[in-house]
C-alpha cells in the first residue's frame, strides 16, 4: 500500500497569459470618421503557493504536478476591456521549501498564511485607443499579450515541530507519541515500523484550551536513524531533515534488550549523526531519557535497571539519561512531559523557530542585455519583449511606435556597446530584424 505521506516533490506553475489589445474604430450613423475605440486586454492570472495548517504532506503533487491560473480575456471594440484572469492559490503545508531547479532557495513558508508569488501572469496588451494623440490620429496596431511566467520546482516539506524524537529503530518512539498525544502511528516489535514521520499534539496542564495556565506543543516522531544516517545510509538524509526546525530535541536510548547497544553506547552515536548532518543542532535544548524500561533486563548481582558491566556506575555525560520512562505503563511520562514543556516554553520565549520564513525575491532585472550567438545580436529582457510585442509590424505607425520604444529602454546603446554594425542581424524574441545605426 502507497504511503499518504510524501516530504519531496516537483511542481510546474505556470501564470494566466494576458489577453491581446483590440484594433476598433467607431462605426456609428452620422459619424463618417470614428475614432480608435480597440480596449484593453486583461491581465493574466498568478500562481501562489501559501502554507496551510490544514495539509501535513505534499502527496497532492505526485500525480498532478502542474498548476495554472487564468488567462485574461482580449479586448474589444468600444473600448470593452478584456476580464482578468483568475489568480490560482496553491496550498502547501506549513514548513515548504520551494527552491529553483539549480537548487537555490526561492522560498521558505514556515508559518500559516506564508505566500509566495510562484508564476506572475502576463501583462494585458493596449487596445489601439490608448495609441491616439496628436500626432497619430487612426492608431492601426495594438499591443499583443504577454504569455505568463512558468517554472519547474522543486518542493521540500520539513515539518513544524518544538519536539523532535531522535533514536535508533524499535526504541519507543511511536508508542511514546500515541501515549501522550492523539496521533495514532503504526506500531509493531520489528524495526523501522516507522517509515514516515508522524506529529502529534500534547497539551499540558490546564483543564481546557482556554486556561492559561496550558502548554500545547507539537511533538515529531522521526523514524529511527541507523549509524551512518548523516552520511546518507539508508534514508538518513530524509530523516535527518524533519529534525532540523525542532526547538527541542528528545533523545531516546532504548533500555530494552532489542538493540543490543548500552544507552552509554547509544546516545554519543545518535548525538554525533546529528552534529554530522548539521552542527547547530548540538546546541539545541535536549532532553535524553531511557525509553521502554518496562523491557530493561534485571541482572541478579547487579543494580536493577543497569547492565552488569555498569553496576554502580552512573551513566557520564553525553551518555547521561535524564529521566526514564515507560510508554507501555505510563511509568515517568508525567515527569517527562513537564520537563518539555519547560522547555518548549523557555525555549519560545529565547528565540522563534529556527530558520524563520525566508523569502529570496529575484526579481527581473530592468533594462535589456545583449548576447552574441554567431552572428546574432540577441536582445533579451522584458521591456525590449514588451516593445515589439504589437499586432501588425507592417504598419507604418506601428513601427515607429516600436522603434521609439525599443530607443527608449536602451536597446540602441545596447547593441552599440555590443558592436552591432549595420546589417547585422538583431533577434528579439521570436522576431528579427535588420540593424541599422542613428547614423
């Protein structure tokens, strides 16, 4: 059976395509010469993906990746300007990241109602009425439509939790998250029950939500790390991941016998996977506890609960437990549960959650650029596409229109500082033209 739970995905965004200006002129009785009454066409729709409590998983975008939002409608005569198209908002779970294909961070929603412009629509082109002056009375062209931005990206969920699990395979952590919380994981005696994370809420003191006196926390179940996680074993790396925005973390070394490790052994290999995978973690609040020691051997001769070899001997730091509980008997989960809401509270108070939402804005950038391909001049930027964006480049006014604007953005200087000479061949976007200095 599929899982329901997905932390990587792709998604294609693509905005609306502006709607095309309109070529009209007034026809009326009694009006033998009307003017250019061609509207405007509609601005296109945008793509936004905004975080949202309401959904824990990116699986919506494993079988339908693409995302589009409306076109804008074309202009028509008696300056009837075209609708716009419909804005499309893409939900996405709280703690997205969207990066570009090269890997770069574009944006990092970390709270409920982060949102971030994923495809801009395209700009409506101008009916031929806004083209009417003095001296250009009967405008024949109009503005064409500017198609909508699109993008591949690349999508990582890393969830939103004050406390994050941390332990080997089979070591309680599932059982300890359905005990002290209402998640329900799957749970079995076999290691890697878990093999997607898993969050649950935990409400401490108080009698209702509205005492003052509660703590409510989000607790992460991360499944089990394995020895050499950082480096990538097994499915370390997409573990590891889930750990990295917890305020706390809850180090658990399993007491029972399954793991064949001490908890002296166990707690220096899990904390030196984390400082592998990302340092900072280390300095981290913590709390480490021995979990399932309603399953820790008793060993005739020696102190109950410690292994021979450890009779009479502490556990030293950073093998040291803290507490130790039992999630099967409920033993020390009160003890514990108050310890980490202290935590999670000073922790709140200190500082937010760690790597706040970061929005990397890279807006295009103003002006035009010039690049030889062979013996190609190619213009490239917005402004210049916009210039020679109109409906009929055979018509005169038009093409003085397009060459006055294509002057103004610094499109003639461009070439020049290029070494454009005349007869040199000049692409913007799909057209070509034939260069010809001031001169």
């Amino acid at each position: 059976m599929a899982s329901d739970f997905v932390d990587e995905s792709q998604v294609h965004v693509k905005g609306g395509n502006g709607g095309a200006g309109a070529v009209s002129f007034r026809r009326e009785a009694h009006v033998s010469r009307g003017g250019p009454d061609g509207g405007d066409g509609g601005q296109g729709g945008s793509v936004y993906l905004e975080a949202t409590t309401n959904l824990a998983s990116l699986l919506s975008f494993v079988d339908h990746p693409h995302r589009r939002a409306g076109d804008g409608g074309h202009g028509g005569g008696k300056k009837r300007h075209g609708r716009n198209g419909a804005d499309l908002v893409v939900p996405v779970p709280v703690g997205t990241i969207a990066r570009h294909h090269n890997g770069d961070v574009l944006a990092d929603l970390t709270s409920d109602g982060d949102r971030y412009l994923a495809a801009a629509g395209g700009k409506g082109g101008r009916g031929n009425a806004r083209f009417l002056s003095n001296r250009l009375r009967a405008p024949a062209f109009a503005e064409q439509a500017e198609l909508g931005e699109e993008q591949w990206l690349s999508l990582e969920l890393e969830l939103m939790a004050d406390v994050a699990l941390v332990g080997f395979p089979n070591a309680g952590k599932s059982t300890l998250v359905s005990r002290i919380s209402a998640a329900k994981p799957k749970i079995a005696d076999y290691p890697f029950t878990t093999l997607e994370p898993h969050l649950g809420v935990v409400r401490v003191g108080g009698m209702s939500r509205q005492d003052a006196d509660a703590v409510e926390f989000v607790v992460a179940d991360i499944p089990g790390l394995i020895e050499g996680a950082s480096e990538g074993r097994g499915l370390g790396h997409k573990f590891l991941r889930h750990v990295e925005r917890a305020r706390v973390l809850l180090i658990l070394a399993d007491l029972g016998e399954d793991e064949g490790r001490l908890p002296s052994e166990q707690v220096p290999v899990l904390l030196e996977e984390l400082r592998r995978h990302r340092p900072e973690l280390l300095e981290r609040p913590r709390l480490v506890i021995g979990s399932r020691a309603d399953r820790r051997p008793v060993h005739s001769g020696g102190m109950p609960g410690l292994r021979p070899d450890q009779a009479g001997d502490e556990l030293a730091s950073p093998g040291g437990l803290d507490l130790e509980i039992s999630a099967v008997t409920g033993a020390g989960l009160p003890q514990l549960l108050g310890r980490l809401a202290t935590l999670v509270e000073k922790a709140r108070a200190e500082a937010p959650l760690p790597r706040q939402a970061t929005v990397v804005h890279r807006p295009e950038p103003e002006g035009v650029t010039v690049n030889r391909e062979g013996s190609v001049f190619v213009v490239a930027g917005r402004q210049a596409a916009r210039a020679v964006a109109v409906s009929d480049l055979t018509n005169p006014d038009a093409l003085e229109h397009v060459h006055r604007r294509l002057k103004r953005v610094g499109v003639d200087r461009a070439l020049t500082r290029a070494g454009a000479r005349d007869g040199d061949t000049v692409r913007i976007g799909e057209l070509s033209f034939t260069y010809e200095s001031e001169r």
